[in-house]
C-alpha cells in the first residue's frame, strides 16, 4: 500500500510562499504575428553564469501561454520602485498592455520596458512542465543593469527599498531628529512613562541603534521590521522619525505595555504622536500599514504591508 499522504492546505501553502520576498518582473515576447506579449512575475531565477541561463515560471492559465512556448525570444525586464503601476498593467486582463507603457525593441526584436534597473534578452534554452506552470529556461545574449532601488513584493503587497531608507536618511540630516519606535507586544504597544505621569512612543534624540541599545539593557527584546513615520514637528522645530517593530521583555516602572483600545488619549505627551498612535491603532485594525510623510497635521501615506492576523 501507498503511504497515505499528508493533505495541503493549498490557501496556506501560497501564504508560506508569499513570506519569500522577491522582485517583480515583466516578463515579454512576440507572437508568430509580431504583437508584442508580456506579464508580470516574481518567479525569476538565475541558474548560471556558465552558461548564462536564467529561468521564470509561467502559469497554464496564463493567457499569453501559448505565445511564450511557440516564441524563439523573450525578455525579462526587472521593474524599479517607481513601475509599480507597470507592473499592475502586466498583472491585468487590460488589452493592448504595450499601449500604455513605454517600451523599446531589443535583440531579436523582443520588447524591452523603458526605465528597468534590468533586463535579459533571451533565446528559449527548454520548457519544463511543473504542475499547473510551465519552467521557461532561457539563454542570456544581452543585458543592461541601471542603478536605482527595485520594486518588491512581499505577502501579496508592494515594498519598496529605496523610499525608506530615502526619507529616513534626509530627516537624519537635520540637526534636531528624535528616532523613536511603535513596538507591539501581541495586542499592546510599548510606552514609556515619564515623570509628569505623561507616555510617549520609546524615543532618543540618536539612531535607531542608540534606542535598540537602550531598550535591550533594561531586559526589552526588540525587532525592528519597517519605517512607520517621518515628519517634521512645527511646534517643537525638529524630526521624527519613528519606526514599527515588536518587542518582548517585562515591563518595569518606566516603560509600561498598553491597549490602544483602551488608552486615555490625554495622556499622550505630544500631539503629533498622539495622531500616529490614533493612525496605528486603525491601521492596526485593519491589518494594513501605510507610512507617513509630511508634518505633525498634514502629510502622504504609502501603503507598506499587511499583518496577517489582526482583521
């Protein structure tokens, strides 16, 4: 007798796939007519430099299937941060796709998107059929690589590398900056009480490292996971910039959990932490992040990630 395999959770088993952060790819070609074809994926691999094979994986259900099995060429084209709407043209059912973003003929003629930080020409190398895909293993006979931060994609949602990091580096080079954290502990957040009474989000007027430290010597495990927040505060002239992660550890008789369900509000020190914390709290509700950007009354928000979990 066959041993009785184990059943998988098919909903659950493309969740653990999404925990692998990638970049996001457009991936195009020519059909036998000449119109150019394309989606978007984020199963691109390298296989090896020699030869210079790569390889991307496109589902049976894919409406272009039959043009990139029949095609000799096809390209791959890396998307940078700033072609998250190119990359949801290629995702979509829309037609006429290359009307509607700018692109330019490559080797063999292949289409090749405008302002990638990289792409591949390829000449077909094998098709391997793989469950409902099919595995496109290509020949590598050009390339080109910009520089520029790539677009991500994590748990079903965009990130970007570059914004981040961007925002928090010009804020840093101010002379009066306060880095500071939102970290949760399950269904509470981490304040720090002051000798007025008053609480405030965990803060130093240093890096994000200095509080690490800080945190950690008085017995708090933490890990920073994402930028929540860069603004500048009017009233008190100077940054923030505060950061989302989760932290561990007891409390003591200085930094204290609490349930922003619950929390009375006027005991917030500050105005404009009190409005993230508010902002938290929805968002939280919602199981989507966003990061904000401007000053402590008015500003942008860019959708982060989603928290599995709390919705």
């Amino acid at each position: 007798m066959k041993p009785k395999s184990n059943v998988i959770n098919l909903q659950e088993l493309r969740a653990a796939f999404g925990r692998f952060a990638t970049g996001v790819t457009v991936i195009t070609t020519r059909q036998e007519n000449g119109v150019p074809r394309g989606f978007t994926a984020n199963s691109f691999t390298s296989v090896s430099l020699d030869p210079p094979l790569l390889l991307v994986c496109l589902a049976k259900s894919a409406h272009s299937l039959e043009s990139f099995i029949q095609a000799k060429y096809f390209a791959v084209n890396v998307l940078s941060d700033k072609q998250k709407a190119v990359s949801g043209l290629f995702a979509s059912r829309v037609p006429d796709k290359f009307d509607k973003c700018e692109w330019h003929p490559g080797p063999n003629n292949t289409p090749l998107i405008n302002e990638c930080i990289a792409q591949f020409s390829c000449e077909k190398e094998n098709t391997v059929d793989a469950g409902d895909h099919i595995i496109l293993i290509g020949r590598i006979v050009d390339f080109t690589k910009n520089d520029g931060p790539p677009l991500g994609y994590f748990n079903g949602d965009y990130f970007s590398l570059g914004l981040a990091d961007s925002l928090a580096e010009a804020a840093l080079n101010n002379n009066r900056v306060r880095v500071g954290a939102i970290l949760r502990s399950g269904t509470d957040i981490l304040l720090e009480k002051l000798e007025s009474g008053g609480l405030r989000v965990p803060s130093v007027y240093a890096g994000i490292e200095v509080l690490h430290s800080k945190l950690m010597n008085i017995g708090f495990k933490v890990v920073i996971d994402f930028l929540y927040a860069v603004f500048e505060d009017r009233l008190s002239v100077s940054q923030g910039v505060f950061y989302h992660g989760t932290v561990s550890g007891e409390e003591n008789e200085n930094f204290m959990f609490y349930d922003l369900e619950k929390l009375d509000w006027l005991l917030i020190v500050d105005n404009a932490e009190c409005q993230m914390l508010k902002r938290y709290r929805d968002e939280y509700r919602h199981g989507a992040f966003t990061l904000y950007q401007g000053n402590e009354t008015e500003g942008t928000y860019r959708l982060l990630k989603n928290l599995e979990g709390t919705a």
